[in-house]
C-alpha cells in the first residue's frame, strides 16, 4: 500500500485531515514526559501504553528511530463555545473511533506501525497493567503525549495546522511505518 493510499483510507475512517509526516521531524521532550508524570490525566502508570510502562524517554526514541514514513490524522469540530465541555467529549469520541477503525487496516499493511494518539490506550474498559500481559497488542495504541511529543509542533513540523480557528477543537494522532 502506498503513502496516498493510506490517506484515502484514513479519510474514509472519518478523519478531517490527513497528512504524510516525516518521522525524522519528531522531536521527544523531557518537558512532555515530565507532564505525563504529573499524572493530570490520571492514568500515568496504569496502562501498558504510557509512562513509565511504555519505556523511558530514550526507549522511545530508539523505537521511534527505526520508521522513515508516517502519516499524521486530525479530528477537528466545532464547539458552542469555550465552555462546550459536551462538544469536547464528542469530538474526543469521534477521534477515538476514527483511530479503533483505522488501526487494524493500518496494521495490515504495515505490521510494524508504532500508531500513537490523543492520550492512552481506551480499548479496554480497564487496562491489564500492571498484573496481566495487555489483552489486545494488535489493537493497542501509545499517545504522542506520552512519547514527549509535544502534538503542536509535531502538526507544525510537519506543515499540518493545529488550530483552525475560533471554538474549534483538534485531537491528533499519528502512525509510524518502516
Ligand atoms: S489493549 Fe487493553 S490491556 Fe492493552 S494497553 Fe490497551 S487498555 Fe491496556
């Protein structure tokens, strides 16, 4: 499957934009990670796919070192207002299930893919970690965030625009392929 091929397919599992990005721009923060720990999200250190289970700071950019190709995919809505908690939730929800419904075909064709997104691994209800092996590799994602991506610039770097304006909101992810 070619690169143009991919965007087509993640266009068709709902995304808004899909855009080709070059791993070689990713750029992995301490000052990101240190976030994670701060633990706002409140899921640091109960999932496979986040710190400090899914690998130090320098683990992640081995990993990230290996892939050459990469596409980045956006969810973005529009809110009421800045006040629209509701409207987050659902562009959240949207995002979420463009990234379930993307994966396995991405994971067909690249078997390797490293697919990372807005926060942690969601596909169980509870995650596994840390007292059982995680029940679904194949479907299991990582979040840019918790790599040390910081999501602006990795969209900027890759000419791919993050805001779009005035009560909209935009949630990201992205894949990795060798
Ligand atoms: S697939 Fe389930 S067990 Fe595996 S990381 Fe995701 S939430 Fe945890």
């Amino acid at each position: 499957m070619t690169i143009e091929q991919l965007i087509e397919i993640a266009k068709e599992a709902g995304f808004t934009t899909v855009s080709e990005m070059d791993p070689a721009t990713i750029n992995l923060r301490e000052d990101v990670r240190a976030m994670c720990a701060d633990n706002t999200c409140k899921i640091y250190g109960r999932n496979w796919t986040c710190p400090p289970a899914c690998g130090t700071l320098e683990e992640c950019r081995a990993r990230v070192a290996k892939y050459h190709r990469g596409i980045i995919v956006q969810t973005t809505g529009e809110l009421e207002d800045s006040m629209d908690f509701e409207g987050m939730t659902e562009i959240g929800r949207r995002h979420k299930e463009n990234f379930a419904a993307l994966t396995p075909r991405v994971r067909e064709a690249f078997p390797d893919t490293l697919p990372l997104s807005a926060g942690g691994c969601t596909v169980c209800k509870t995650c596994t970690y840390p007292d059982e092996p995680c029940r679904a590799p194949q479907l299991a994602f990582s979040s840019m965030e918790g790599y040390g991506m910081l999501v602006s610039e990795a969209c900027k770097a890759n000419g791919v625009p993050y805001y779009y304006g005035t009560n909209t909101l935009t949630y990201v992810g992205c894949y990795l392929l060798d």
